[in-house]
C-alpha cells in the first residue's frame, strides 16, 4: 500500500521558508518535498486541530483538509487558539481557512463546514493520504477508525480527558493495531462525559496537538520512530509521560480475522441519545427531556418530584438548585441505591448533555420515570433564576 506521496519540487521562496526545516538532516529537501506532496485531513478543528493545523500549515504541508460543521463559541477561545474575539459566531473552517492562508499561502485549504458522517466519510478520506483525528466524542471517534481502515488510510489519533492526554499512530494495514483492537466498542452512554461538558486545560491541547503534528510530518517525511504500535499517555498534573506497547487484537471487529465491520452503517455511529431516545419513549409516559420552566412547574406541584444534579464538585460551587441531590455523572453506576425508583427523577446537568445521558442510562437500569432538563442550569439561569451563577 501507498503510504508516501511523490515529491514535488520546491520553488527559491519554499526553500528559503523551509531552511530550518531543511537543514536538519532527517528532513532535507527531499523530506520537505513529500510534505508538499501530501495530502492531510484533519477532523475536528477546535482545542487539538487548532494547534495541529498551524502546525501543519507552517510546516508546509502541500494541501490540508479541514472538517468541522461548529461556529465559534466564546467559551471555545480559552483553548482554540486559531480564533480570536471577534470569530464567535463564525464558522470555524472558514476562519481557519483564512488565518491558515496568512500563516503560508503555499499550502491548499479545503474546508468541509458539516459532520463527518457514514455517508460521505468514504469519499472524504479517499482523497487524503492521512487522516488526523482532532474529535471530542466517541461516536465520530469509532466512524473514523472505521472509515480509516475501510480506505487503507492512516490515522493519527489524539484524545484529552481533563489533564489527561493520549497520542498514537494507528495503520493497521501496515502493522499494529487499530483504535479498535484496543478500545472494541464505545463507552457505555452515561459513563464518561465529552470535553463539551467536562473541564478542558488549553494548554494542554497545545502539547496533544503538538504532538500529533509532529507524528504527521515524522509519518510523512519519514524519520525518526513513530507511535506505531504505541500509545503515548501524558498527564499534566504530575507532568510524567509513559509510552505504553499497543498490540493488534487477533478478534478485533474491524482488522481482526474475523472481521464484522465491512461497511459504515449510520446506526452505528448516532450519538447515544438518538438511538436511545426512539427505544425509550416507547411504553414511558414521561418525557425524556423537558424545558427548565416545565420543571418548575412540577417541582412546585408534584412531591414525587426530586432534582438529581449531575455535574461535579467544582462546579456546585459555582452555582446549585436549592434541594438538590448531587451525583457526579461518573458516579452514578456506582450509587444506584441512593436513587428511589419511586420518584420522578428530573436530572441536570450544565448544558443537558450529561443529564440526558444519565437519563438514559438510570431508565437502562429499570428506573422508568426520569427526565432530563433540557439546556441544563445553564438554561435554568437564563430562564428561572438570573441570580444563579452562569459558567
Ligand atoms: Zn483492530
């Protein structure tokens, strides 16, 4: 298979740009003209594609495609450096497109402003040669492992989790395992938050961006010891990095023997809620979701009704509803028995991702009546209660 794309020459200014490039001796300008020659998508253009593709442009790499269907958001700019104030409510591609083209205008932009998805994932990776995974949820995460392997491409993989982080190379075609022989299926819903709702260091998107750029120009010029058959793990409060052996899994449901995955089907890759949202409104009378003034109005009228937050520590002491029962999301699984299956569960989170998350999961588990409050307490503040703290 392909991995490497043919040279292509330099022009006086690209070799004067890319001096220190050329200089060292593992790049030179044959290295230099295969990264011209390349072609990379990154998915994902926010904490970790921001930093990644101002790397990658910098660096010169010939064309990179950008997918990313979200508008800049201000809580986006304390970690996605590509943006500045004035962006919010822009698209995020197309400012990235612009400020890429100022950084080197030598290097091609293709921006692609919707979601990758099962029906165009194919013939959006078929173009490129690798495939930089910049996502912040699970669902996506498994499309493109499997679209990847599907058309034999590569994939730099780079994921946080608070003040985690985790980087590797995954080309199972050629050797190693893919993310799936490593992690076979998604998560459980309700079991990990994404980094919408947990908390994000900034900084430490710069260091797992960083580092995935690198990864990209060592796999494209083709120095130095990848992260093939490794997975780097950082943690940034202890500051110690640990390089773990990943090893192909013989079962693997993707590049395994006995392979299950041969075609992307879009059932498999919809975010939890939506595939559980059509199972379970089925033979419940309550609501899965409802407005924050809806309940309110139970709160008030009903006794059955009790308010189950689920956010964590730290963020209870921004702001909370009076009476509240307090249950991180992440540990939930483990407190059932302090839930009574007699009430009408109304759960809250900061945005209403993680409450309809455990609304779903508590219902999994034979508790009927739960309900999850649309837009959070977020919401509630704008909505209910303006003196709540807002975050
Ligand atoms: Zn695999």
């Amino acid at each position: 298979m392909k991995t490497n794309p043919q040279p292509s020459h330099l022009s006086s200014s690209e070799t004067a740009r890319y001096s220190r490039h050329i200089l060292l001796q593992e790049i030179g300008v044959s290295g230099q003209e295969k990264l011209k020659a390349s072609k990379v998508l990154i998915i994902g253009v926010g904490g970790l594609g921001g930093p990644v593709a101002l790397y990658l442009t910098a660096s010169g790499i010939g064309t990179l495609g950008l997918v990313d269907f979200d508008q800049v958001e201000l809580h986006n700019l304390q970690r996605q450096i590509l943006f500045g104030t004035k962006d919010v409510g822009i698209e995020k591609t197309a400012i990235a497109n612009e400020r890429l083209n100022e950084i080197n205008p030598h290097t091609q932009i293709h921006t692609y402003p919707y979601k990758v998805t099962a029906d165009n994932a194919l013939d959006l990776f078929s173009a490129y040669d690798l495939i930089i995974d910049c996502t912040d949820n699970f669902p996506t995460r498994y499309l493109i492992t499997d679209a990847a392997y599907l058309t034999g491409k590569p994939i730099i993989h780079g994921s946080l989790f608070k003040f985690e982080g985790q980087v590797s190379l995954f080309h199972p075609h050629q050797k190693g395992p893919c993310y799936r022989c490593l992690f076979p299926n998604p998560p459980a819903p309700g079991s990990v938050p994404n980094c919408g709702e947990a908390g994000v260091m900034g900084a430490l998107c710069g260091i797992i961006g960083s580092f995935q750029a690198m990864e990209a120009i060592k796999f494209i010029a083709g120095f130095g010891e990848s992260l093939l058959e490794r997975l780097l793990l950082v943690d940034a409060l202890s500051m110690q990095f640990q390089t773990i052996k990943s090893k192909k899994n013989p079962h693997c449901p993707l590049c395994g023997f006995d392979s299950k995955i041969t075609h992307l089907n879009p059932k498999d890759y919809s975010q939890h809620c939506e595939i559980d949202m059509q199972d379970q409104t089925e033979n419940n009378d309550y609501p899965l979701e409802i407005d924050p003034s809806e309940a309110t109005h139970l709160i008030e009228n009903d006794s059955n009704v009790i308010l189950l937050d689920v956010r964590e520590p730290m963020e209870l002491q921004i702001c909370c509803i009076e009476k509240s029962i307090c249950i991180p999301m992440g540990q939930i699984e483990k407190r059932l028995n302090e839930l009574p299956k007699d009430k009408h569960i109304l759960a809250i989170c900061h945005h209403g991702m993680r409450s309809m998350n455990v609304t779903q999961f508590l219902r999994s588990q034979g508790f009927s009546s739960v309900t999850s409050i649309r837009g959070g307490i977020d919401a509630w503040a704008r909505q209910i209660d303006p003196s709540l703290q807002t975050y």
